[in-house]
C-alpha cells in the first residue's frame, strides 16, 4: 500500500491563562451589561420620562454608574427581569444545541478538521459527480459514499470510479454501503452476498426498475428454483472453459489451501477440457461430473475431436491413458473441484427440468442489454459450497457488459451496470479480478469489492494481488473493526500527520511566569484510532483527494427507508425483528458516540 505526502495542519494548541481572563471579562460583560441595556430601555419607554436612553451600550452603562442617566423605577425592574428570562432562555438553547452537536460528535471528530474537507475532496463531491453524470446522460449523481464530518459534505463515487471497502464484521457495511448503493444505481444491477438481509431490504424497490433475478442455490433467501442458468453457455472456446474450471478452482478450495505443484493444475486443465466437450455438444454441466467418475471413458475426448479442438482432445487423452495412480489423482482433484455439482439443490439452477422446461433461462447477455434488472447471486461458505457457480454468473454478467461496452458508442456502457461484490473473498473468488479492476471503469461498469480484513483479500489474491486491487481503486473506504495493526498503520501513514502546538508555563524563584511553546509531530489518526474506529464513522480515501472522516449514513436515515421498511415487511420472515434492530443499531451507533465523546 502506498503512502501520501504528510498531511501537515497547525493544531491551535492549548489556551493560555491571558486568553481565558480575557473571555471570562467579555461573557461577564455581556451577561450583566445585556440584561442592563434592555432594562433602561425598556423601563424609561414605559414610564414615558423623557429620558433619552444612548444607543451606545457602554454608554449607556457609563451614564448609570456616574448617575448621568436616571434608573427608571419599577418599569427598569420588569425590564430587567425580562431580560434575564430572555437570557436564561438564549444561554439554555445554546447550551442544548452544544450537547446535541457534542453527542452526534465521537472521539475522532476532532480530528477531522485535519483530514480532507472543502475543496480537498471536491472529486468526490456531488458536484463533480453530477457533472460526470450528466455527461453520461445519467440521473443519479453516483455511489453514495457518506457525509465529511468536517462540513457535511456528501460524497459520491461517480460512475466511472471504482470501489474497494475494508469493513470489520458488524460494522455497518450492508446498510450503510451495500443497500444505499444498490438503490441508487441507474442501471442494472449485481449483487453477491451469503445473507439475504440485501435481497430482502431491495428487491422491492428494484423490481420498479426492471427484472429481480434471486440465484440462491443453497437456499439462503428460500427461493425456489423459479428460472434456471446454464453455466455452459459461457463456454464457448478453450479460453472461457479455463475460465470456468478457474472459478470451480477457487471457489471450491479453501482460503490458505495448500496446492500440489502438479495434481491441482493438471486436474484444473482436465476440467477445463470436459467442460469444453460438454459445451460442445450442448450437454449439461452434471455431465462433467459423470465424467470425472468415469476416468476411461474417452466420451468427452471424442467429441472434443469432432468439434474442432484436437489438442484439448490430445490433453485430456493423454490424461484418461496415464498410469493409473497419475490419472487417478488428477481425476480425483479435479472432481474434488467440481463437488458442488453432486448438490441436487444446486443442479435445479443450473440445469433444464426436462426438454421442454417451462422456466424462463437467464442469459448474461440479454440482462445487461436491458438496463434496470436485478442480479442477486447468494453461497455460504464451507462444504457444498454454490461459490464456484456464483463467481461464474458474476464474471458471466460483467464480461457479456464489457463485450455490449465495445459494442457501444464511446466504449463504454450507456447506462453503467453497478456490481456490489460483498464478501467477495468467501463468495466470489474471481482470481482475475485485480488485473481487470481498472479497466471496468472506462467502460461504465462500477464494481464495489468489500471484504471483511485485508489478510481476507491476500487469502484469495495473494499480497501482490490484494496491493494491486487496492492501488487500482478509485475509492477506498475503511469502515472501522479491523485489528491487522500492519495494515491500519499503512492507513495511518496515508492519512498524514498534524503540528500539534502546545505550550507549558514556568515560574523562576522570584515569581515570574514564563510561558514557552513548541510544535510536536503526531499522527492525526494512529493505528489504536484506525483499530476503535466508532460505529457510524469511516475514512475515505479517493484519488486526487485527501483522506476524510464520514459520518456514514445507513439506509435508516436515507431516503428510501419507508421502501425498505415495506421491502423487507414483504420478504423477510423475521421482518419486525429485522427492522427493530436495524433501528436498534442505530440508536446504539449514535449512543456510543456520545458515551465516547464524554
């Protein structure tokens, strides 16, 4: 992770003992001389004397002290306790409006006035992003990212920026991130995740925009089997079948897995092949897997042959012809990949419920064609996991829009596809992702990777990979409730550092005071900040732009929650529970900010 210049901002520093006496003179100088001034006035126009009371204040003062301007009795004395009442009433609404801003205010809030705000972060403000909206011909200024706490300013990703988020568990990724994204994208829409809070909380409002597709395999969301994908319509050359087994690959090992030099590439290649022949000759996928059952059947070699593909034909016969114990193991690794194909659950999604299967077939082309549709792809981790299928639709998806963007005027998308890839490492382990991660923004499709850890990203990508996946993100955004201290120090050092004034006060042996100052370096966010980061509150981090503090605003406080809220009453079988405590949260949220703040 690269770092920034030092962010070098003069903190005021303490307040000397000359600057106190001098304040504590001026407020007692309003509050006697405020309530005074409103009592002669106000006295000397009811009695009606003739006494022409100075506008001056401190004349007006003066002339009462040295007798030159007469107190007016008793009308003075129902001035002056009006204008106590009316003071009393001013210092206490000025007293309420302080703890109302000191308990929306956390901790590190003090420290945003250091971080980027105004016209530091104007890439990211909605003017900018409008303008590159609207010269996209899009509507929606962009990806909402949060409110600066220095300012208020609310911040946007815009359409042709890419997104990468590090957000801890129960830190408030979905609703604050993930959902207010998906409501406000333009376009189509793809969504993974391995909970059903996002299908649930936004189907409803999406399906205004266009078509809601439900993937969910492993029955997260309880969605029946209602529509069906073939994940060998993809496959249509040897390139795209190493794709596909790529994908059966990754998703099917476990994150840190250690490999075998030969059996694990040579079992990934033997997949490869089979998926080809199947394409070919127009089977379903389970056929793969009846093959890698059958390690002397030469069926997929045969027709590999016939289709035009003699060297995969030769790669896979040389396979089926190896020693047994050789063959065996590559066999064996490359059913292990394939497992999730045994899952009669799984097989209902991905193959044809006879010849003339009533259900309508998602084609990846067709979805993006028509902008407004919904895609949500849901796995679980672990054994019999549908990841391997989910990261196919999804790579399926955003290469079937990159190959519409080529086609299309300027390269790029008319309306940008937006895809929330949330918990990425578990449910979608697209190896290439990184490689491609800044050239899908010049083409309008928008992703937002978000993970839980940066080691989760290096568990799937590799250090390298997770570095280059940052780098290439046009925003990144750190949500809070992560402990790597290596990676919140690289946070640290790109948020820069303060001059931090301070002075101390001596006195010699004869009385007399001294007071010195001195300028002391210091991190505006240090790694135990980054590391207790409150709930509510994240960094951003966008190009051209200096690091800010955001007060994140979760779909509860946005204005979509009345569609949600209706949304998820709909869908989810817990929905008052769901609701309470989406609500719940951010009661907690905004109570623990005040509990620190004190």
């Amino acid at each position: 992770m690269s770092t920034s210049a030092s962010n070098r901002r003069r903190d005021p520093g303490g307040v000397s003992e000359e600057l106190i006496l001098l304040w504590l003179v001026i407020g007692l100088v309003i509050v006697v001389g405020a309530p005074v001034y409103v009592a002669m006035h106000v006295g000397h126009a009811i009695a009606d004397d003739g006494v022409s009371v100075p506008a001056n204040p401190f004349a007006v003062l003066f002339g009462l002290i040295s007798g030159s301007l007469p107190w007016p009795g008793a009308p003075g004395w129902v001035g002056l306790g009006l204008a106590v009442a009316l003071m009393a009433a001013l210092i206490g609404l000025v007293v309420m409006a302080v703890r109302w801003r000191r308990a929306r205010r956390s901790r590190v809030d003090v420290r945003a006035s250091y971080l980027g705000r105004g016209g530091e972060v104007v890439d990211l403000g909605r003017t900018a992003a409008s303008a590159k909206a609207q010269r996209m011909g899009v509507d929606s200024p962009g990806v909402p990212i949060g409110r600066t706490v220095a300012g208020d300013q609310p911040l946007y990703g815009s359409w042709e920026d890419m997104h990468t988020d590090i957000w801890g568990p129960r830190t408030g990724k979905t609703t604050s991130r993930a959902i207010p994204a998906v409501l406000d994208a333009p376009g189509s829409v793809l969504v993974t995740s391995n909970k059903r809070d996002i299908v649930d909380a936004t189907r409803d409002p999406r399906a205004r925009a266009g078509q809601v597709w439900v993937f969910d395999p492993q029955g997260i969301a309880m969605e029946r089997a209602s529509w069906w994908w073939n994940p060998l319509s993809y496959v249509t050359d040897e390139v795209r079948a190493a794709k596909l087994a790529e994908h059966f690959a990754s998703g099917s090992r476990d994150p840190g897995a250690r490999t075998d030099a030969y059996f694990d590439p040579a079992g990934q290649d033997l997949l490869a092949g089979l998926l080809l022949a199947a394409a070919v000759d127009r089977r379903p996928i389970t056929d793969v897997y009846t093959w890698l059952t059958r390690p002397t059947d030469e069926t997929a070699v045969d027709i590999l042959r016939d289709g035009g593909f003699p060297l995969i034909a030769d790669q896979v016969a040389g396979v089926v012809s190896a020693p047994d114990k050789q063959r065996g193991g590559v066999f064996g690794t490359a059913q292990q990949m394939a497992s999730c194909l045994i899952n009669r659950q799984i097989v209902d999604w991905v193959t044809p419920q006879g010849a003339a299967d009533p259900r309508p077939q998602l084609r990846p082309e067709a979805f993006v064609q028509v902008p407004g549709g919904t895609l949500y792809s849901l796995s679980k981790e672990g054994r019999g996991t549908a990841g391997p299928l989910v990261t196919a639709l999804t790579v399926a998806v955003v290469e079937a829009a990159e190959d519409l963007a080529a086609r299309s005027p300027g390269g790029r998308l008319p309306t940008p596809l937006l895809g929330v890839l949330d918990e990425a490492a578990n449910v979608c382990r697209w190896r290439e992702l990184p490689n491609l991660y800044s050239h899908y923004g010049s083409r309008g499709i928008v992703l937002m990777t978000i993970l839980q850890s940066w080691s989760q990203g290096v568990e799937v990508w590799g250090e390298s990979g997770m570095k280059k996946l940052w780098s290439a993100s046009n925003v990144r955004v750190y949500g809070g409730g992560v402990s790597e201290a290596a990676f919140l120090e690289d946070i640290s050092r790109m948020i820069g550092d303060y001059d931090r004034l301070s002075s101390s006060t001596s006195r010699d042996g004869r009385g007399h005071r001294s007071v010195s100052r001195q300028l002391q370096r210091e991190r505006i966010l240090d790694v135990a900040d980054l590391a207790a980061l409150p709930r509510g509150r994240a960094v951003v981090m966008g190009s051209g732009s200096r690091p800010t503090l955001i007060r994140t605003v979760p779909w509860m406080s946005g204005p979509h929650a009345t569609e949600v809220e209706a949304s998820i009453k709909a869908h989810d079988p817990g929905a008052a529970e769901t609701i309470r405590g989406a609500h719940d949260d951010l009661v907690v949220a905004q109570a623990a900010l005040s509990e620190r703040k004190r």
